[in-house]
C-alpha cells in the first residue's frame, strides 16, 4: 500500500469513536511527492475528511493526488458530495482502499467523466475500520462491543456479589480507553447498585460517552455518582411509565416493550453509532445470546473465584448443543501487567 | 552467562519430565573453547550429568572447566557422588547454575580443597527447572501441573455434560507434549466415563505417562478404552477393599482414606515427581481448592457455553472473598491456532 494511503487510514483510526452513526474517515492530498493537505471526518454532520484536506490544501489542490480511506460519497447527504468537490479543487487523482457497501455507488463513473483518474486500493485494515459501520448502517443499530472483567474461572464477582476490584489498574486505563472510542457506554439497573460506578473517560482530553441505564422497573436512586456529573447525557430506558426526573442530562425513554432490539434501533437513530455494553452476567449474557455484538472483549484477572458461579459472565436458561455455541475469532491477546486482555469477534 | 552453562541448561530442558523425582539436570565438559563432553541425568538411577558429561570426555576433562546446571552432589544417592568424579577426572573448574537447597550442601568446600576453582553463577531458568522438584522433594509430594481445557466462560462441558471437542487439534498436540513431560497423569471415574480418553502421548518416541485414577466408590469398567494399553502402567485409588483386576499393568491401591494429600504421598513414593492432573471439574476443583498444584495451565477456546454453569472448570462450596481467592502470575500466554494456551503459577 502507498504510504500516503496508509496515512490516510491511519487518521481514520485517529477519529474512530468520534464519528457516531457515520464512519471514520482520512485523507491525504499529495502535490509532488509532498502532503498539501490532511483531513479526517470529525464528527456527524461536520465536514467530511476529503473536503477538510482539500480547504487545507487550497490551490496547491489543483493537479494532485487524493487519497482517502473510504470510497468518495456521491451523494447528498447532511453534506454535498465529496465527488463535486474533488472535481472542483482539480484533483487529478483519486486513491482510496475500501468501497462503500451501503450506497449506490457511482462515484468512480462521475470522477472517471470528470477526466480525474480512480484507483481503488483495496487494505484490510480500512476495511475493519467499515465493516461494522457498513453492517450498522444496514441493521439500523450501533456497532457494538460487549467488555467483561472476569476471572480465570469466568466469574464477575464471588457469590456474594463482592467485585471490586477483580482486574488492574492498566485495566481500569484501557477501559477508559475503551470508553473513550464509543459513542455510548450501556449498563444495568444491577450494575450500578453494586458498583456505583461512574463510566467517565479519565485520560486527557477524552470524550465521555453517553451513558444508558436499562430498569425495566424503572427502580433508580439518583443519587448514584452516575448522575453526579451533569455535562453527559444520560439515557434511561424503562418500561415504568410514572419513572421522571428534573435532572436536565436525564432523558428517561418509555417503551411498553424494552427488549434490547428495540432499544438498539432508538439509540441508533439517536446517533449512537458505536455501543459500549459494560454491565454485570445479566444484561451481559442477554446481548451475547441475542447475538446482538460484534466484538467481546474480555479481560481476565490471574485468579480463580470458584463458588456456585452465580456470577459467571456467560450464562443461559438455554442448554446450547457444542456445535451450536457462539464462536468467536481471537483478533488479539495482550498482557497488561499481569492480566490479560483477549479481544474476539463475533464468528 | 556464559554460552556452555547455557548449553548445560538447555540440556536440562531436554530431560525435563523423564527424571520422575529427580531434577533435570545438565552438563557441559569444556577445554580450550571447545565441547569435549556433554550429559544429561536422563533417569532416576541412571549416572548423573556430570558423570555423563565425564565418561564422554575422557581423557580430555584432565584441567578442563564442567559447566552444570545444578549444583553437584557431594552425598551417596542412588548413585556415588559427583565431587568425587569430578575430582578423580581432574577437571580444573566448576560452573553451575543453582545452588541444591535440598541437601546439606558441602561441594564447594570439597571441590576447593582438592584445588578445584568453584564459581556459583546463578540462573533464572535453571532455577525454575529445580524449584518445583525442591518444593516437591521437601514436601514428599509431586510437582503437579493441573491441565483444563474450557470455553471463555470457563466451562469444560454444556450442561448435558457434552465436551468433546471444544478446544482445537493444536491444543491436543500441545497436551500430547505436556503428557510427555509428567511421570503421570491423573484422572477420574466422572471423565473416563464421559470422554473415554486413553492418555497417550502421541508424539514421536513420546513417553507415555503413568495412568493414576481416583474412584473413592471403586465402580470402574475395566472394558474402557484406558485399559485397553497393556503396556503402561495404571494405578487405581480406592477406598472400596472389595475391588480387584487380572488385568497385569493394573495396581490397584486401597486406602481408608483417599483424600488428595494421602494420595499424592503415595505417588511419591512410587517414584512420580511431575504429575499432570487432566480431570473434569470435581477433581479440578479439588486439587485447586486445596492449592495441591504449582502451575495451572489453561486452554481457552474462543466459544461461550452459557448454561448454568454445571461444568464450570472451578467450582467450590465455599464462597471466597476476593481478597483471599487464589493469585496466579501469568508466565506465558500464547496462541495455538484460535485457541489460547495460559501457563499460570501459583503465588
């Protein structure tokens, strides 16, 4: 791959978590062997990467090289097409490494009339960054990535419920990490009474997600620290009509049926491109055994906490013939400090 | 460290698992920077590394250097002591690795006093060759590695008890491997009935392990495929008197009380120094309960089970605060195909 392209993705994957329901995006304008401009989708609604490094490169535009880690858009979306504004600059060259599954696409034949030359350069790695955004786009619901702290022995607590804390500090800093790369972070009602967590984003200048909160009941106390911070919206989903509040970040959202598949489609449409569900066995195990994720990502402390295993992550009223479980492919395994961080997606 | 005590390491690593309650041990004879002997303790009762190493350099050890991975005995064992061949070949200096905790050690007065230069030059590696032998030796028990292979969710079976396969062809061989480097493996009535396994070792000129199973009621089926190798030797624990075989690699051993810590003795003394337990959750439990082990070694498949958990490899009637479960420090974490191999030791 081109180095210039290979930059371009690499400020896709600068953005990625940032963009909401929308992919993230980079691009590259290179005159002479020289990078005039570089652009990356920020945000939903704002400018896309192509058209934020062409008003970087201004004239110098005229006569280079685009490339770009998504196919050019063509179309009229919250923002013109990219493929006018490439003409427009006097592009003479598009690259770009991964086509857009999701529209109809005629980009190439518009750029090709254009006299401006196309090549599509296909990388993996772009493709990873828009595979789940393009199979989102399609489902109307948010990528999403199910994060477990457990045990060797695949426990979330002791019997008692007793689960702080189970894995490290360098955990605790990935999670944050984690946090920071989603739009929306999910938990339950059961969660937040046993562990009153706050699911903010402690690295600097991170991005605090959105947080969910599903009750069923609607049985919430909010004087929880998840409510202490009032610059992050939070979204409780119930099927408890009467639930309200005057917290101004709270928007409490009734539906007569809360299943996950319904709540998945309001928060998609609410913006929520990518998903975050960090809660206990319960809500855990619904969203695996729903299939409703495409990464699991489990961090595993170096004990075994034995017990009944009333907290083992995974468990289900349904016996599942070995054939028939939910396998996964192990995309990566890591060391931090001494626990372990496997991340796996969906098979 | 110098290169030669590396190679007397590495030839204690070759022998590892085949020298029963003896440690594996290496040795280099060295003169004028060349290789002029080399030896390994490859049994118990067979010569020690050092006369190994002697024998093959002859004449040639008259004011050469041995270099050897552990320190060489000065006391009559099975065999006579090491100083003194040492001393009768006239070799001019000793190196070795790690120091025998185990013995009243004298060596280094010896060796100095017959004008031998000494130099202790401590290694890491070797020093984890021998500290489960050492721990063992004084404990009068066997080193014991307890062997799972479960679902993310560390489970062994679905709950209708169905396991077979849920790790990969990799993994077997790498079982094949560890079976090879135990005097024994340890099972129970519960697994052979389920699996049927016949715990060979199936790797070229592998060495097949000792066959322990536990069976407190003695309800066993001799037409089971374990039995059907008459050339490895199995040992029976049982507390029912009435049990009995003509079977003639079959002993069968009674005791009133066959908990672990009895059992464990007894394999001692029969001369098991590394034994692998490879059993379903009951026996697992047990021996991890009891903290009767010093490495664990997990084999992750990239599947979750779900269930109730009837299989979960750690399972206990006691509930632990988290603060007293057992701690393992992660020695290795590697990849085997899509599975994960976890090689953990007890702190």
């Amino acid at each position: 791959m081109s180095q210039f392209l290979k930059h371009a993705v690499d400020l896709a994957k600068m953005v990625e978590g940032q963009t909401g329901v929308n992919p993230p995006v980079g691009a590259v304008v290179v005159k002479n062997g020289r990078i005039v401009g570089l652009g990356a989708h920020l945000q939903r609604g704002d400018k896309h990467a192509e058209v934020q490094a062409l008003e970087m490169a201004q004239d110098k535009a005229k006569g280079a090289t685009i490339y770009v880690s998504l196919e050019p858009c063509s179309h009229y979306g919250t923002t013109p097409p990219c493929v006018e504004k490439i003409i427009e600059y006097g592009i003479s060259k598009v690259v770009y490494a991964v086509k857009d599954t999701t529209l109809m696409s005629d980009s190439d034949d518009i750029l090709n009339e254009a006299g401006i030359e196309v090549e599509f350069s296909y990388n993996e790695e772009a493709a990873q960054l828009c595979n789940d955004f393009f199979k989102a786009k399609k489902n109307g619901k948010p990528e999403i990535t199910v994060k477990v702290s457990c045990s060797l022995d695949g426990k979330q607590a002791n019997d008692n419920g007793q689960s702080q804390w189970i894995t490290n500090r360098s955990v605790k800093q990935d999670v944050f990490n984690l946090r920071h790369k989603h739009d929306a972070v999910l938990t339950g009602r059961e969660t937040l009474i046993a562990d009153d967590p706050q699911y903010t984003t402690r690295i600097e200048n991170g991005k605090n997600p959105v947080k969910v909160i599903l009750t069923r009941t609607g049985d919430i106390d909010f004087n929880l620290k998840i409510f202490s911070d009032e610059t992050t919206p939070i979204l409780i989903y119930t099927e408890n009509k009467a639930l309200t509040t005057t917290l101004p970040q709270v928007k409490i959202i009734y539906m007569e049926d809360s299943n996950i598949s319904n709540i998945l489609e309001d928060l998609y449409l609410r913006g929520v491109g990518k998903l975050l569900v960090e809660a206990g066995p319960t809500i855990t195990s619904t969203f695996i055994e729903a299939k409703e994720f495409n990464k699991l990502i489990i961090y595993y402390a170096p004990k075994v906490i034995g017990g009944s295993g009333k907290y083992q992550f995974y468990s289900t009223d349904n016996v599942f013939e070995l054939s028939e479980v939910q396998n996964f492919e192990i995309v990566n395994s890591r060391m931090l400090e001494n626990n372990l961080k496997l991340e796996l997606r969906k098979k």
